[in-house]
C-alpha cells in the first residue's frame, strides 16, 4: 500500500485501521487580510503634486499616527489617490494596508462600531474576540496597532469624531481620510494635513480622455475633443462623465456631444463667471438622459435641506411616488454617478452635483422642500409618541394634534439617531418657510434623542430657533418649554450660568401662560443647575419647592421625577424612600428608571450598604449599555469606583474612572471628562 499526501491543508489524519472516534481537538486559527486597499484603475491619471505632498508629510519623521485629509470637489478621485500613494509604498508599512468606508451621517457608534470590527478582524482578531461597544474596540485597535507600521484609508469620512474612533495607536502609522464631509478638526487631536485636488491641465485631461475612450477616436475629432476638454475646466468628474458618454454611444461622433453641451447658453455664462460651477453643462447632459422620476429624484435630493444623507423612504413620500420605483430611479442616478450611496437605500448629494440639483429644481425647489419637512415632522412626532408617551407636553399645548404610534420604541429611536442631522436642518428649515408651528412641535418631538443621546448642541441649536418660533405665534406655554429644553443643553455643556439666564427667561413665559406645571418644571431645572454648581442648600430648597408644587398639582409622573430629583441632596434615610416611591411611578421607562437606579446605587453606596449597592448598580449598567445612554453609561462607572474606593480596591475604582472618562471624551462631555480627569489625578 502507498499512502502519501501532496499539497497544503490546516489537518491531516492518515491511517490504515482506524479503531474507535477521531477527535480533532483544533488550535484556532488567526483570521485576517490586510492587504485591503483597492488598486487605482488603469486609467488614473495626473496626480503628482498631490503625491508629493502625502509623501513629504506622511514619510517625515515625528510622533504618529500621521494623518493626512484628502480634500476635493465630488469624484474628483480622492480614494483613488489614497489607494495609488499606499500601493506606491506597501513595503514602508510591512504589518498591513487596511481600507474601512464611513460615509452614513452622524459621529454615532451605528458608523464606527462596525468599521472597527472590520479593522480588528483583518488584523487577526477572532469575532468573539472584539467587544461589543463602540470604546472597547477602538481601545483594542488603538492597543494592536500601536508601534506598528501601518497604512489605514478611512473612505468618506463625513465627521472628526467618526475619524478619531478609528485612529490607530502611537507609532509611525500613515491614515490616509478622504473627506466627504467636514473633518478639519481632526487637526485638534492628531497630527494632520490637508492635501487639496486641484483641476487637471489640459494635457493631463487630454490623456485622461484617452485613455477612457481610446486615442483613435479621440483623434479623429481633436476641435471636438478641445472644446469637451475646455467645457470641463479640469474637473475630474466632468471629465469621467463626459468619457462614460462617449463610451455608451461609440457609434456617435464627439462633435455631437460638443454641441449639445455648447448649446446650454446660461451654462456656459455660468462656466466662464466662475469656476466651481464648471461641470454644470456635463451633468446637464447626464441629468437629461434620466427618466422623469429619477430626475425628480434628483431634485428632491438637492433641495433636502441640510448636509446629512437621504433615505430613500423621504424621497418617496417627499414625491409622493411608489417606493419600489423610487429606488429604482435612486440606483439609476447611482449608476451615473450623480449621487453617492451611503449606507442600504441612504443617498447622498453633494458639492457641484447637489448646486445642479438645486438650479434644475428651480421653482419646484419650496414645494419640494415643504414636502420633505412634512415627513420629517410627522415621523419625529411619532417617535416621540413612541419613546414618550407620558411626558405630556405635546397634548397639553395642542391637544388637537393627534400622532398615531406605529411601531416600536427601538425602530423611534433608530430612525431618530439616523436622521439627526437631517432633522437638526428640518428645524431651521421650518422657521425660514414660516412655519413656526411645525418648528416649535419638531423641537419637542426632539427631545428624547437630544437628552437621551446627550446631543447638547443640537438640543441648544433646535430650542434657540424653536423659541423664536413659539415668540412669533405668541404661544407663551410653547415658549416655555422650549426655552427650558434649551437651558439644559446648556447645562449638558457645563454652562450653568447661561442655563440660568435661559430658565429665567423659561419661567417669565410661563407666568405669561399662567401654567403652574411650567413654572414647576423651571423651579426643577433651576435646582438641577444650583445641584450642579455644589450649592446644595439652595438646590435642596427650590428642589423641596418643585415637590410641592407636584403634589399640589398632583400628576403621578411629575410627583415620580420630583422625588428622584429631591433625593438626590437628602441623607439616605430620606432619599431611599422618596427613590422607592419614584421607581414605582416609572416603572414603564426604562431610561428614567435607570436614572433612579443610579441615585439608589449612589444613596445604598453613601449608607454603607456596599453589597446592595453592588448589585444594584451592575444590574442598571447592564440596563444603560443596552439602551446607548451614554452619559448614564458614563455616570455609572463613576458610581462604581467610588464602591470600588469603599471596599480598598484602588485600582478597580481607576479603571471604572478611565472608563468613564473614554466615553466622556468620546462623546465630547468636555466638563465631565475633565471632572473625572481630576478625580483619577487624586487618585495617582
């Protein structure tokens, strides 16, 4: 008998008699690819100053990662360029050529967990090896790159934040961001460049031209040929679009597609006055060869207010058209390149491409618009029915307003979290169309994202404008409200002063409305603010006030969120009781009842009763982890290193601090961190 085996296999067994099982008792492999960087096409062309300059910045020496930002107008080959200059120096950075796409809206963990998971399995890291949150897989990226050379391509980065998630560690790392939004800041946190695309010379886009459509027939016609080149003015994507044209017709002479670019008048006045607006003829030729529907779509996406991308669900209502054949239509603009794909059925327009859109809307442009902020308002109001049901504001100031709840609490605040910035814009939008009404009501139906998120900004930017509004309608109960949402975001920004300015003003309004429920809201916030600035007897006093005026206005939620907050500045004896009261009440809110939790953990913690303590707050982490409440995530793991501290576990209570402090920082709770920063200071 001839037994032999030829070739390459992970196992190998070979018998003759085999008696009994085989038991394969299997080492686990490292996963991974990290050559994952796209090869620029054969037809890239012209890029040698940008060249230069990421090879003179990213080979310098100094502290790494390097960071340089690619930075043009839409297609004009940013990712080429980054894919071009790694594979120009793959044996510079000998330990993997890694290449992850953003490119989805907001800096959420929606974007960057994922691409993580990505980067962390190319690296060799088995899936059950990376942690489920967003901070612990950037902190095991940050910890496996670290001193390692590699080269990274971050692909439509839309955000700093998204950006610094994915930051590898110290080293001599070269991340190569190509910008498909506003990430400058990044400068703030990493050693960074911007290289900017510049238009092609007219050579550079001769051979271009060339090479897409072939040089014979580009040479049989060369006036023709000049007068396309001059059209597009050195833009890159002109000069692709112009070349797919040529190559989907190649029985038609260039000459024929000169003239009709050359007879868009107004165009070309356009072209010659300024620069930027230069590709417009060509994506007139290509915005003509879309059917009806998909040149509606088209303009419904360029007059969508804001800079976030689109779902196509909008674009449907906004049109009001067939779902199906909308995203038919969208995936026809895709093919043509004049939109981008952000995520499943999300789109995006943008730079010159979104300019055109825009001026071929024309006097569509408000209706379209109106019909975009009618579906944003009527979704975020059904959501804030959905994750609020109790709050009760909405009812209270228009109770003829009816919102039906269709779906679920999970499906209202993802849709929420995708479109906040769509919405942030819809506000605006709605105040500068007069629609006052719809903006004070979206600003409302916001809050639910902005407090559980903690997007203070937002919270502040969308009250700012929704207080204005309710001003304007003289509706002084709205005014109130939305001018209280806004002094919390100025608390959440460690501005207690403004926010007490802003409650001032809140409580005036709502004199003016004669609403005792308002004016109780504003005496609770005013002594959250006091709680926050440790003047504890005159936070204790208003909050001892806003108790009262619950219980005379005897409404079983507010009574609960009184209690909560009086006891956070009572002695246990007195606190525990009124947190027992409260949980009760809002057994039904997850988000509240985690905040209750807290303040019991923190009372059992300052009474001795270490063990309850303990499990109680474990078990609300657990709760806050799942619901994404960052800074409850945040304040818990402060809360269990002082549990830590009272049982002598030192570096325990450090690494709940450091904890705290990643996602303070990562969600840009300035104040917090720094309060942490010092607590773990303290401790050395």
């Amino acid at each position: 008998m001839h037994n032999e085996f030829g070739g390459d296999a992970d196992n190998v067994i070979q018998g003759r008699d085999i008696y009994g099982g085989v038991h394969f008792h299997q080492a686990r492999g490292r996963l991974g690819g990290r050559c994952q960087v796209p090869p620029a096409p054969p037809h890239y062309t012209d890029n040698e100053r940008p060249l230069a300059e990421l090879d003179a910045w990213l080979s310098a020496a100094g502290e790494g990662p390097r960071v340089a930002i690619l930075r043009g107008p839409p297609g004009c080959g940013t990712t080429t360029l980054a894919g071009y200059w790694v594979h120009q120096h793959e044996a510079d950075y000998p330990e993997g050529h890694f290449f992850v796409r953003l490119g989805t809206g907001p800096d959420e963990a929606e974007q960057e967990r994922p691409a993580l998971a990505e980067l962390l399995l190319a690296a060799g890291h088995h899936p059950d090896e990376i942690p489920a949150s967003l901070e612990g897989r950037a902190a095991l990226w940050r910890s496996w790159s670290s001193g390692k050379r590699i080269a990274l391509v971050i692909d439509d980065a839309l955000t700093a934040g998204q950006v610094r998630a994915l930051l590898p560690g110290a080293g001599t790392s070269a991340v190569l961001v190509t910008e498909a939004g506003r990430v400058a800041s990044l400068r703030a946190w990493a050693s960074a460049t911007t290289v900017d695309i510049a238009p092609m010379a007219d050579d550079a886009a001769r051979l271009l031209l060339d090479r897409l459509v072939g040089a014979d027939r580009l040479a049989a016609e060369p006036d023709a040929v000049a007068e396309l080149i001059e059209l597009c003015a050195g833009s890159t994507v002109a000069l692709c679009v112009v070349g797919s044209l040529l190559t989907e017709f190649p029985d038609r002479p260039v000459a024929r597609l000169a003239r009709r670019l050359a007879r868009q008048e107004r165009t070309l006045h356009e072209l010659s006055r300024d620069e930027d607006l230069s590709v417009t003829v060509v994506f007139d030729a290509a915005y003509h060869r879309q059917s009806p529907l998909a040149q509606r779509c088209y303009q419904a996406l360029g007059v969508h207010p804001g800079s976030g991308d689109v779902s196509a669900d909008a674009v449907a209502v906004a049109l009001g058209a067939d779902a199906e054949d909308v995203e038919d239509a969208l995936q026809d603009l895709l093919r043509a390149r004049l939109i981008q794909e952000t995520g499943p059925e999300r789109y995006l327009s943008s730079g010159l491409i979104r300019r055109h859109a825009v001026a071929k809307a024309g006097e569509h442009g408000t209706g379209l618009r109106r019909h975009l902020l009618a579906y944003y308002w009527a979704r975020a109001l059904a959501a804030d029915a959905l994750l609020l049901p109790h709050r009760g504001w909405r009812q209270r100031i228009w109770p003829e307003l009816t919102v039906p709840e269709d779906g679920s609490a999970r499906q209202a605040r993802d849709w929420l979290e995708a479109e906040r910035i769509n919405l942030r814009e819809a506000v605006t939008l709605a105040y500068e169309l007069g629609e006052f009404t719809r903006a004070c009501q979206l600003c409302l139906a916001l809050w639910p994202l902005h407090d559980q998120g903690k997007y203070a900004h937002d919270m502040a930017a969308t009250n700012r404008i929704g207080e204005l509004a309710a001003v304007e309608l003289g509706d002084w109960l709205a005014a109130a409200v939305l001018t209280m949402q806004h002094g919390f975001a100025h608390r959440e920004l460690g501005d207690p002063e403004r926010a007490g300015q802003l409650f001032e003003t809140a409580l005036g309004y709502a004199e003016r409305a004669g609403s005792l429920e308002a004016q109780a809201s504003v005496v609770e916030s005013h002594g959250l603010v006091r709680l926050d600035q440790d003047l504890l007897p005159e936070a204790a006093d208003l909050l001892r006030r806003n108790l009262a005026l619950a219980e005379e206005l005897a409404v079983p939620r507010r009574l609960a969120l009184a209690r909560l907050h009086l006891a956070k500045v009572e002695p246990p004896e007195v606190a525990l009781p009124l947190l027992e009261l409260s949980r009760a009440e809002l057994a039904a809110e997850p988000y509240n009842l985690v905040k209750v939790d807290l303040w019991r953990g923190k009372q059992l913690l300052r009474a001795g009763r270490l063990a309850e303590a303990a499990e109680l707050l474990a078990e609300a982490a657990a709760t806050a982890n799942t619901g994404n409440w960052h800074a409850e995530r945040a304040q818990l793991c402060e809360a269990l290193a002082e549990l830590a501290l009272a049982r002598d576990e030192p570096e325990v209570a450090r690494s709940y601090l450091r904890d705290a402090l990643a996602i303070y920082r990562l969600r840009e709770f300035t104040h917090r961190g720094l309060a942490v920063q010092a607590r773990l200071d303290e401790l050395g």
